[in-house]
C-alpha cells in the first residue's frame, strides 16, 4: 500500500466514526486545519532556492550531528515530522525508510527531525527501526529559523493530552 493510500485510509477511520467523542475530534481538527491553512503566513517560510542555516542538533543517542557533516556525502532530504504519536508522521516515517535504499543510489543523506526529547528519537528510531538519522530540535530553534513553526490552538490541548507533552518535549510549548 502506497504512502497516499495508509495516510487516506488513517483518515478515512476518523472520519467514519460515530461515537461523540471521535465526532466532536474531527469536526475540530477539520477546523483547526482550515483556520492554520487560512492564516499562516507562508511570506517567513524559508524560500525554495534560499540555503539552509547550518544547524547542530543532538541524534537518538544525544550525540551532536551538524549539517556540515550530513552534507559531506551529497545532498540533504529533511523530513519534520510533529511526533511519534501523530499517525501520519509514523507512516511517513516508515515509507521513508522503505525508500531509503532509492537516496542512498542519489547520494541523498536523509534525516528525521522533531521537537521531540532524544531519548523519545530514540524509541521512535527503534521501533520504526529507522535506518537513517533521527534529530531532535528541542524548542525548535532550527524550524523557527526555517519560518514552519506555528501554535497549536487551546482547543487542542484536551485532544492531544494523550501525548505528554512535557515528557516527549521538555516543556509545555504547543
């Protein structure tokens, strides 16, 4: 199944729910998505053409990985990704993995970056049993300077409650 196909089929569940409370969830995440979409301001998104601001984040391990090194090899492909418990980041994450012998024949370096802990990179690298270099940007630093950041609305914290929020990330920012 293509990645299009698992992430249509994820979708399709939430929205063929009919208890209330999967009801009340979609019915606010089809909002939430369409008030982002309708104001966020792609005019501070860092511009195709534009080079990367170099960066230094910690990997799985806590070990430091710079883009210099990561470019040493060839081009660079960056996947963010939000977490491991978002669904949609979790097929992404694996159907990256499955392509990864294809960026390996371009000379393509491919990373995983998140706001996530190391030590939650880590289980995330090895559940997947991802092949490729899983960064933290813890307070996501880096995105901000690439201009993909933005807050997640009030309304969300409730949903996402599941997700310890402090432990997976080292504060309570959304």
């Amino acid at each position: 199944m293509s990645l299009k196909q698992e992430c249509q089929a994820v979708y399709n569940s939430y929205q063929q729910a009919t208890d209330p409370q999967s009801v009340k969830i979609s019915s606010t995440i089809r909002t939430v998505a369409a008030d982002h979409k309708s104001t966020f301001d792609t005019n501070l998104v860092i511009k195709p053409g534009t080079a990367l601001p170099p960066f230094t984040l910690p990997d799985a391990t806590g070990t430091s990985v710079s883009s210099s090194q990561l470019l040493k090899d060839g081009p660079l492909l960056i996947n963010f990704y939000r977490g491991s418990w978002c669904p949609y980041c979790y097929l992404e994450l694996r159907a990256l993995q499955r392509l990864l012998p294809d960026f390996k024949k371009r000379n393509l370096t491919l990373v995983a970056i998140s706001g996530e802990l190391p030590d939650t990179s880590l289980d995330t690298k090895s559940k997947l049993e991802l092949e490729y270099p899983v960064l933290s940007d813890v307070g996501l630093v880096f995105a901000r300077k690439l201009g993909i950041v933005w807050k997640q609305p009030d309304v969300m914290k409730d949903m996402l409650a599941f997700t310890e929020w402090k432990k997976r990330y080292g504060n309570e920012e959304w």
